[in-house]
C-alpha cells in the first residue's frame, strides 16, 4: 500500500492542501480579496486539495492492489 501512486499522490495532495489551508486562514489581506473579487482563493483550494486527498486515501482503502499469485513453475525434462 505504502508504494501505491494513489497513496504518494493523496499524502502530496494532503500536506500542499493543509499549507495552503492554514495560509488562506492567516495570511488574509484586503488587497488579495480585490484580486480574487472577494473570494478567499487559499482557503478554498486548500479545501479542495484535502478534499482530493481523502478521495484518494479512500479509494486505496477501498480497493487495494490485488496481487496475482505467481504461476506454478512448470519442470523442464532432464536431458
């Protein structure tokens, strides 16, 4: 599970949406909102990413990797 791309991709997506997140919380400014008319651009991305992220996480939970067994090796007649 831990070197499934589902997995590297819901962690990135995780730990860039919880920055992005907390800077939409505390580096807010007036002159940011003017750029954006009026909407908090960090604070929603950085929703949408951890929104991603559990997406992710939850699909490799729900359906994790299945493995095909390895085929029986099969003897090769002595000469």
């Amino acid at each position: 599970m831990l070197f499934d791309i589902r997995t590297i991709v819901g962690a990135l997506l995780g730990c860039y949406g919880v920055i992005v997140l907390v800077t939409g919380l505390v580096y807010d400014s007036a002159e940011q909102e003017a750029k954006t008319g009026g909407v908090d651009v960090n604070l929603w991305a950085g929703i949408g990413m951890l929104i991603a992220s559990a997406v992710f996480i939850a699909w490799v939970v729900l359906r994790p990797v299945q493995v095909p067994p390895a085929p029986p090796e099969t003897e090769k007649p002595s000469e």
